[in-house]
C-alpha cells in the first residue's frame, strides 16, 4: 500500500510540479518536549490545479526526477488568495 500524506503548498512556480511542507511532530531527547518540525517535498501536479497555500493530498510514486516521488491525489482545501 502507497503512503498518503495531507501537508500545505509552499510553492507552485515549477510547471507541473509543487512544493508540499508537511508537518510532523519530534519528541526531544534531552528534554522531552514535543518540537514541530517540517518535511519538505516536490510533488507531480499534472493538471496545474493546486495553488499556493492550499491543503493537499499526496500519494507516493515511482521516481518522477531527482528529487519527486510524490504524486497529487486532490486538493483538501484551497487557501487565501
């Protein structure tokens, strides 16, 4: 089963492709605290749909580049114009 991961559009300047931040949450050693740290990815986006700061779903793929290997599933939401 391919992961899917939801996370924000950081970028969308690159044609048919996006930059996704997904966020996750990282248990300090030393003291314990919980800190959000963020996973930055590029995604295939064949249709041009998602804008930046839109919420979307991705789903991981073969290699598409050097550094895409996720794939576009749906917009969740869209964000501030």
């Amino acid at each position: 089963m391919k992961r899917r991961v939801t996370g924000r559009v950081t970028s969308d300047k690159m044609q048919k492709t996006i930059r996704v931040s997904i966020p996750r949450r990282v248990k300090d050693v030393v003291t314990g605290k919980f800190l959000n740290r963020e996973t930055v990815c590029l995604a295939h986006d064949e249709k041009e749909e998602a804008n930046l700061s839109d919420v979307v779903e991705l789903v991981e793929s073969r290699p598409l580049s050097k550094r895409k290997r996720w794939e576009l599933v749906r917009v969740v939401s869209r964000g501030a114009k």
